[in-house]
C-alpha cells in the first residue's frame, strides 16, 4: 500500500552503490520475502546508517512504501552484524554463495519463515568460531537441500521418482526431479549410495550437524540439487565451494 509503513527484521543479500551517495539494497524479510529498497545517502560519510547495510547484516529495519518498486530504507538497527564471518576468507565466501541461493530461488514477495529462519541459523553458524566445518562443503551442500525443501522444490529421495521402487536406486534425474531405479535410469546420472545416503542424512539433520561425505559423494548430491533447481525452479546456482 503506497504510504504506508513496513517494519521488518531483514538481510541484506547485496548492496549496490547507486547514484552519488545512495545504496540499492536486496533483502531477504521476515514478514515480505524478497525486498528490493534504496537507502538515500547511505554513503555519505556521516550518513545514520553507518556500515550497516553491507550483505549479511541482520537489521531491524522500517521502510517506507511508496509507488515505486524500490521501497526507501528510513530505519536500520543492527540484530547482528557477524563480525568473526567477515573476517574469515572460507566462511565470506560461503556466506556470500547462500545469500546468492537466496537471491536467485527465492524471488516471492510472500513470507517464507523457514527460508529466513535458515539463513539465519547458517550466518550465525559461519560466524562461529567453534564450527569448525561451518565452512565446509558438506554444510553449504546441506543448506542448499534444506533451502530448496523450504523452496518447495526438494528432489525426491525415497523411491524412484519414476515408477515407485524403493530399491535398487542407481541415478539421478534432475528432469524428473529425484532418484531413479536401475529400470528406470535411461537420461538420468549415476548417483551413489553414498551420495543419496548423505542427501537424505542432510535434510534430516540440523544445519550444525551436517553428515560427512567423501569429495565424489558430495559432487554427485551438488549436481543433483542444482539440476534439480535448473529444470523445476529454472534457476542456476553458482558452484557450492
């Protein structure tokens, strides 16, 4: 509703310098899903934002909504900034490749709490000094199976997603969406039991607790979840690690 008032905890996904002084923001809400806004003036050296609106804060923020697609950032207060995040090369660039995932799968302007609530816990997680494997692949791998469950786009990992059998799951197919059975492999790629067991370890266990896989396990499930995006979310991710 042009005018009116929105007050929502957000992340920053991106920050873009625009103009002389000005920021373009993509956010990911609480309460409005995908957000994009400007902060004006936000690079002026005494602007009331200070370093705040740079990708992975947390911020309680209002925004006004005008009849613009921009909303305009009036208020930013940080919830968290995760300081111990940025000053780690392997956990900005994770951090960085999740809020890309975000960016690219999660465009509705609807709430979606536990893509949020995700986001959240994996910052948080890569900001820890004592996740020691927040980093690893394992645990980009198992964010972005949870990530595509909140999506509504989760490959099928019981029975092939073909005929139904529960046995005999050699292949994957991103086409069909899921894991196929020797009969049904025909334009499907191996995929390993290795590999499907730690697929459906991950998306049961907590993002902390993310299952160990060996480096050809863990290549097979990133390019079952990725073709499984491309043909059913007609997004491309950027490679996990």
């Amino acid at each position: 509703m042009p005018g009116a008032t929105l007050k929502t905890e957000a992340i920053v996904l991106r920050s873009i310098r625009y103009g002389e002084a000005d920021r373009i923001l993509h956010l990911y809400s609480a309460k409005r899903g995908r957000i994009g806004a400007i902060a004006k003036g936000a690079r002026k050296p005494r602007s009331r934002f200070g370093g705040r609106l740079e990708p992975f804060f947390r911020l309680d923020m209002l925004l006004h909504e005008g009849r613009g697609e921009l909303l305009t950032v009036t208020g930013a207060s940080t919830v968290d900034g995760y300081p111990r995040l940025r000053s780690s090369g392997p956990a900005l660039s994770a951090g960085a490749r999740a809020c890309d995932a975000v960016l690219r799968l999660l465009d509705s302007a609807e709430p979606n709490p536990p893509a949020y609530n995700l986001l959240c816990r994996y910052l948080a997680l890569l900001d820890d000094p004592a996740a020691e494997r927040a980093a690893a692949l394992e645990t980009a791998l198992s964010f972005r199976l949870k990530l595509a469950l909140a999506a509504g786009f989760s490959p099928e990992l019981s029975s092939c997603v073909c005929c139904g059998e529960a046995d005999h799951l050699v292949g994957f197919s991103g086409a069909a969406g899921g894991v196929v059975c020797a009969s049904c492999e025909a334009g499907a790629f191996p995929l390993s039991e290795e590999a499907h067991g730690f697929m459906v370890a991950a998306i049961a266990a907590p993002l902390a607790g993310a299952p160990a896989a060996g480096e050809g396990a863990l290549r097979q499930a990133e390019r079952a979840i990725g073709e499984t995006l491309e043909h059913h979310a007609h997004v491309q991710l950027r490679a996990a690690a």
